[in-house]
C-alpha cells in the first residue's frame, strides 16, 4: 500500500473528501517526523511508538579484509509496533474491520 492507496482507503473508510484526508496524513507525518527530529518520542495508543535512538560510536569489520572499521555515532528512528497492532498481526481477526470496499475502491483510484 503506497500513500495513494492509503489516503483512498481513508477516504472509503471515514466519509470524507480524499484531499482533507491527504493533507491530514502530511500534517500527521509532519509533526510526528519534527518531533522525533527534537528528540520527543511520539506514542499512538494500540499502534506504534517513535523514537529517537542515539548510536554510540563502535567498532566494526570490514567483511572482505577482516580488518577492523571504526563506525561513527549516529542518530536513527526507531518505531516499534504496540499491543494493538501486534494482536491485530497476530490475530487478523481482531483487527479493525474496514468499511465495505474500503480497500477495493482505494486500489482502484475510485
């Protein structure tokens, strides 16, 4: 499922005109990238944790030489999945049911 679909099947799903469900996913992503950016974790309920993750400097090897490799510290985004859409994954049927041709009419671009 690309953006497209996503924002078609939210769509389907809530009612609502396609261009005010694309501009709240961009306003969403926005604000859940700056604040990790900051370094402020982002936790959505049943869903999905953001977070920041410091990398220490380390040492490494180079696979084909076997000679060790000094890897630089770095800053990544870590997200992790929570109970909600863990069960859901676990168990498709506990997840939310979608509204009839939610899914269909958002993969044909309706």
């Amino acid at each position: 499922m690309n953006r497209r679909d996503l924002v078609n099947a939210v769509a389907k799903h809530t009612d609502k005109e396609r261009k005010e469900v694309d501009e709240i996913l961009k306003g969403f992503t926005d604000v859940v990238t700056a604040m990790v950016a900051e370094g402020e974790p982002v936790a959505i309920s049943g869903f999905a944790k953001f977070v920041k993750v410091d990398r220490p400097e380390r040492m490494g090897r180079n696979p084909q030489t076997g000679e060790p490799v000094k890897i630089k510290a770095s800053k990544k985004p870590r997200i992790t999945p929570l109970k909600g859409l863990k069960d859901a994954v676990a168990s498709p049927d506990t997840a939310p049911k979608l509204a009839e041709d939610a899914w269909s009419s958002a993969k044909a671009g309706v």
